[in-house]
C-alpha cells in the first residue's frame, strides 16, 4: 500500500478552489503510522464552503483515519492538517458506544456540544424524520433510528463543516435516498462544506462534487463522473461499479405519501400505485419518510441520463 | 460536636459518599471501574511512601495516584498493551508493593487491616476539613467540567471533532479520582474504595432519567449507605469500609426490586417538572 512516490497529486477532476474563498479544512500529503504500518499515506484534500467531498474505499482503506485527520482528533504523522481558525465543525462519528447505566435522551444528546431550545431540537429531528424519538433512550435506538438522531445533532449545531463517517449504516433504502437528499438541502441551506464516507457507491455518486476513492492512499479522485471511468476505481470496486450512477440518478415520476396515496409528477394524486415505478427500468422508488413527503419530481434531466447509459 | 470519635467517623463517611457519587457516575459510564481499583490500590503505595518520608498521608496519597493516573494515560495512549491487562498488571503491583515497603519499615507499627478494609477510629480533624475543603473543590471542578466531560464520556471522538478537547478534560478527571480515594482511604480502606464510587452509581441508575439526576441520587446513596454501614460498624463491631460497602450493596438490590419503582415514581415526581 505504500506510496513510494511522494509528487504532489493532481487529479484530472479536482474541483477548482479560487484563492479567496476561504477553506474550511485542508491536508497536504497527511498520512498516518500505527507501529511500521501506514493507515493511510500522502492524502491531499481540501473542503471549502458549500462543496461535499466524498471519500469511498473499500474496508480498512484509510478513510475515517482520514476523516479524523481532518477534523484533528488524529495528529497526522507525516504531512499537515490545517482548519480555518474558529472552524465550527458538526461530527457523526461511525460508532457511538453508550453504556447501559448512563441514561441519556435523544433531547439530552442534540445538546451534547452546544445548548440548543426544545424548538430547534424538534426542528432538527424532524429534518431527519426522527422527531417522534425526541424523548426516547439513546441505547434503545436501533442502528438506524441512532444514524437520524446523530445527524440531527450535527445539522443543529448549524456547522460549517459536516462530517459524515457513513451517515446511512443501518438506515433503510427509502431512508437512505431521503438522507442524501437531505444532505445535499443542508449543503445548500446552511451553506456549510460536507465531507462525507461512504461505502455505498450507489448512490453517494450523484451527490458529490468530489470523490476521492482510498485504498491506503488515494488511488483516484476526481467528479462522480470522472471517477467511475477511472481504472483504478473499477479495480478497487468491481465491474458492477460502473452502474454505480445510473441506479441513483434514475428518475421518480411518482410520490407515495403517508396516507397511501400517490402524487404523479404531475401533482396528480391516485389512491394506488400504477406498478411502473418510474420511466426507466432502475430499480428503488421514493417512500415518505416520517410523514414528510420527499419529492424529487424537480430532478428530470435528460441529457444526464443519456451519460448515465455510457456510464454503465 | 466532633468529640465524638463515631460522630466524626459519621461526618467524614458522609462527606466522602457525597463527592463519590457523582464521581462513580463517570466511572461506571466510561466503564473505567478497573481503573479506580489500580488508583486506589496504588494509594497503599501512596502510604508507605508518606510512613517512610513522614509526611501527610492524604497529600501523599493524592500525589501517587496522579501519577499512577497519568502514567496510566500515558502507557493507553501508546496502545502497547491492552488496557485491561495493563490495569491488572499496575493494580496488583501497586499493592503488592506497597504491602512490602510497609513490611520493610519495621520500625512502624502500622494497622494493616485498618488500612485495607478502613477504620473509623483513626478520623481526625484535620481529616474532616480535609475531606469536605477536598471534596468541596472536587465538586467545583467537576460542575465546571461538567459538559465537556459528559460530551467525551458520550464519545470522545465526537468531543474532539467538535473542539472540546477530551484529552484535557480526561486528565483533570482523573485527578480528581486520585483526590477522591485521597481522602476516602481512612474511611473505607485501600481495598474497598472503588465499591464506594461504583455502587452507589449503579443503585442510582435504576433511579434516575437524567445524567445529572444519576450523579444526585448517587451521592444521596453513598451518604445513606455510609450512615447506616457506620451504625452497623458500631453495633455489630465490624470494620467500616465492608460494612458501608454492604450496605451500599444492600440499597443496590433495593433499587433492582420491583418496590424499587415506587423510589423511582417519587424521585421523577419530586423532579419530573426538571428537564
């Protein structure tokens, strides 16, 4: 895994930075040695304001290492690590692991780092569809219930920075979509840069503005699009990989709402489902979730499908 | 009021269970209790050292198990052992230890047993002062530390990914520890002072909603447990760190008990209005 040649990387597909926006977090060939192994070695990254950047790899590949470098819980052992002073920072963590005796409540966790109202509490639950778990135990959570909470203590800090150690673990398919979606409105609404991990290539790819893949180093980075026709990325992922993009960026036509109706991209509703979910044949269709009804009818482009046919 | 030698024991036991409580809360929540057993053994250490430099006993003792403490921190860290084993390994040294130094010093005559297991006929004054102007400051320092160290008991990764810096909080709480067994060790002895801080907490847990009702209760429990193990000391003439510990043990059941439900519907009547 190591990286003998220690150039600088310039990716075919890193996203322009102009100089005077300011960035939130940067390494510079950072890596990090546990005894005569490193973890992950010679990582370049930079998140500026209103950008996800979005590490993939498969198990063990450096990337919540990385993700610590950033956020400066690891000192990188080689390399810098760099945050813009005063840097407030929003962290769901991959693991959280709460002892039985410590009783500790959903509401009581969303005012663990900073002191937040009941109001915007339920603001924030209710953004991740967990708002009926306000009062709930933490250690009766299931794992994905726990993904929604920790996501909703970390938007309520309104952070400048968003990291996401595998945001979705657990979260179930209909879920998941409506977390990323949710994910890419925090970015535009708060303004905020997200760096997210991921194992789910799926469907992190159409969210992105940048990908850098990691196995011990980083093996390619670049655009969601740029990525999945790199070599190395199908080495590292396989030939299903290339259909990556395509299975997520496919479009809904149609909406079930909590009361088992459904809304037709029109804005039509009908008391049941027409079958054919959506007008091309990827599979996943768009449930409510909590109540609240995530409507992606706005998404149609059709020039990105027809890449989307390449792609795959 | 404090001629009394019981009257003494009492009011020093009290003190002591009140600022365990809260303590022992974040023992038991950062699963640490095999650490408190390697701080408060190393402070038999603690007393030979002061025995054989003929200095305060209590000052002693809180310097070697800060040092114990962050040497503890330190070889964690490291990541060379594990820390289970590591704990074992400093815990059982530190008493044996100590139980030799005391052996060599013939010259002094020590109650073995009274420090091992406590002995309430050995409180002083100065003990007394020492143990609510220490335990004063412990709980001060602790209310200020309050958020920053639940945040990093919660997740320390989450803590100092969000700036908290855990690193710091971690070692003042684990000064604190060492303050604690400090001035608990006349009272309950070497062997029994993590009971002190973990029972309580564990029989508060049953009774509490809240992190901060939990540290409450649990001081109250300690205290509870100290006044009716002191009693029982006196009448049944037992030593009194066991007998404190086996009332504390006592009160724990009562709490697992289904009347156990009845305390906890008054505790979260008498709190329930609190968030």
């Amino acid at each position: 895994m190591k990286q003998p040649d220690l150039k600088p990387e310039s990716g075919p597909g890193l996203a322009p930075v102009s100089l005077q926006e300011p960035v939130l977090v940067r390494l510079e060939r950072a890596g990090i040695r546990k005894g005569a192994d490193w973890l992950v070695r010679g990582v370049d990254l930079t998140v500026s304001p209103g950008e996800i950047v979005t590490l993939i790899g498969p198990n063990g590949s450096g990337k919540s290492t990385t993700a610590k470098m950033a956020l400066g819980i690891l000192k990188p052992s080689e390399g810098r690590a760099s945050r813009r002073p005063g840097l407030k920072v929003g962290y769901v963590p991959q693991k959280l692991a709460i002892d039985w005796t410590l009783p500790l409540s959903v509401q009581r966790f969303l005012r663990l780092t900073n002191p937040l109202s009941d109001a915007q509490c339920r603001q924030a639950l209710e953004q991740t569809g967990a708002a009926r778990l306000m009062k709930s135990e933490m250690r009766t959570l299931s794992g994905g219930e726990l993904q929604r909470v920790m996501l909703a203590r970390a938007i309520a800090r309104h952070p400048d920075l968003l990291v996401l150690d595998e945001p979705v673990q657990g979260v179930d398919y209909a879920g998941e979509i409506a977390i990323y979606d949710l994910i890419s409105e925090i970015r535009s609404s708060l303004g905020c840069g997200i760096l997210m991990i991921s194992h789910d290539i799926h469907i992190v790819m159409a969210a992105a503005d940048q990908i850098i893949c990691l196995n011990g180093h980083v093996c390619c980075r670049g655009t969601p699009s740029d990525v999945s026709k790199s070599d190395s990325y199908h080495a590292l992922f396989g030939a299903r990989a290339g259909t990556a993009l395509a299975v997520y960026e496919h479009h809904h036509d149609h909406v079930h709402l909590a009361d088992g109706q459904v809304r037709h991209a029109d804005g039509s509703l009908c008391s049941d489902c027409p079958g054919d979910h959506h007008d091309h044949t990827a599979e996943g269709h768009d449930h409510s979730m909590d109540g609240h009804v995530t409507d992606t009818t706005g998404r149609d482009e059709a020039g990105k499908r027809k890449d989307l046919g390449n792609a795959g | 009021m404090l001629d009394d030698f019981f009257t003494r024991a009492l009011v020093a036991a009290v003190g002591v269970a009140l600022v365990a409580g809260p303590l022992g809360c974040f023992i038991i929540w950062r699963r640490m209790a095999y650490f408190g057993d390697t701080l408060s053994h190393a402070a038999l250490l603690g007393v030979a050292l002061s025995l054989l430099l003929e200095v305060n006993t209590t000052l002693t003792v809180a310097v070697v198990s800060v040092i114990v403490a962050v040497l503890l921190l330190f070889l964690r860290r490291s990541d060379t052992l594990s820390s289970d084993a590591l704990l074992g390994l400093l815990s059982h040294s530190a008493l044996a230890l100590g139980l030799v130094c005391l052996a060599f010093m013939t010259w002094v005559r020590v109650d073995l047993l009274g420090l091992l297991f406590g002995d309430i006929l050995a409180v002083t004054r100065i003990d007394i002062a020492m143990i609510y102007g220490g335990g004063g400051l412990v709980l001060c320092v602790l209310a200020l530390i309050w958020r920053r160290l639940f945040a990093a008991t919660v997740s320390p990764d989450l803590a100092a990914g969000e700036g908290l810096q855990p690193d710091r909080t971690d070692l003042v709480f684990m000064v604190l520890t060492a303050v604690v067994i400090a001035i608990s060790l006349k009272i309950i002895g070497a062997l029994l002072i993590t009971a002190l801080l973990i029972i309580p907490a564990a029989a508060a847990r049953r009774l509490s909603s809240t992190p901060e009702q939990m540290a409450v209760v649990a001081g109250l429990t300690g205290a509870a447990s100290a006044v009716g193990g002191l009693y029982a000391s006196l009448h049944y003439d037992t030593p009194s760190g066991p007998s404190i510990v086996v009332a504390a043990m006592v009160l724990f059941a009562v709490s697992l008990v289904p009347g156990g439900l009845i305390v906890r519907r008054m505790v979260s009547k008498t709190r329930g209005d609190r968030p």
